[in-house]
C-alpha cells in the first residue's frame, strides 16, 4: 500500500502555531527531508499521527537506523516490528555519555514545561542513570 507523503514541515508549523519553538527546516541547509516509500496497511489502523507512521516506516526501510518515538503506542509497534527504538530521554543520556552535556536535569525540565509529560518515576530512573541523583 502506498503511504500520502507525510510533510514534516506541516507538523512544524502545527507546533508553531501551538506556540512551539520549533525548527525551520529551510534554515538547515543540510538537512534532507525523506519521505517513506511504502506503509504497511495495519499501521494506517492504529492511532498514530503521521509524524510517527513515517518515522517507523523510514526506519523498516533503513534497519541500521535508530528510530526516535515518545508516543508509547508507536514504541511498541516499532518494538514488535524490530526496529531499534530510542526516546527523548534516551538520547539525553547519550549526549551526557558523550560529554555533549553536562546535566540531563535542565533538559528535563523543559521537556516538562514544554508539555512532555513525565513521572515522577521515570525522572527520578534517568536522573539516577545519569548520575545525577
């Protein structure tokens, strides 16, 4: 089944005028929008946004890539499909890894004012993971 091409800037400027800061990708000249060939059908069931179809069906295409999802639904849908599956707060802890970072604690902070929501539990796993609790 062929998949509408989904159109990233579409779900940029949606956050934007949410109130979001958001990226523009035109000021990002080395960024390359690429859109899935194909969806597979039972996918186009589930309740998930467009963002998160295209974004698992990039990642069947390219199998040696990480796929980022937040939305649980879409996480477990790319588990099953065997996608290697990574969140926010994971890649938060590999930037500190990295050394990119020197505390997650702030980033999480305005996830969480951004609207991310977060337990209390989840926070305080990372923070430990992190070395920061």
């Amino acid at each position: 089944m062929k998949f509408g091409q989904p159109n990233p800037s579409n779900e940029l400027l949606a956050g934007r005028s949410k109130g979001y800061d958001v990226p523009n990708p035109a000021d990002y000249p080395w960024l390359n929008v690429v859109n899935p060939k194909s969806m597979p059908s039972e996918w186009l069931a589930l309740d998930l946004g467009a963002g998160e179809l295209g974004a698992m069906a990039l990642a069947l295409e390219n199998p040696d890539r990480i796929v980022l999802l937040d939305d649980m639904l879409a996480r477990r849908t790319a588990q099953v499909a065997g996608l290697q599956v990574w969140g926010t707060l994971k890649v938060l802890l590999e930037a500190k890894s990295q050394g990119l970072i020197e505390t997650i604690e702030p980033y999480i902070s305005k996830l969480s004012d951004a609207g991310m929501w977060i337990s209390a539990e989840v926070k305080q796993r990372i923070l430990i993971l992190a070395g920061e609790s």
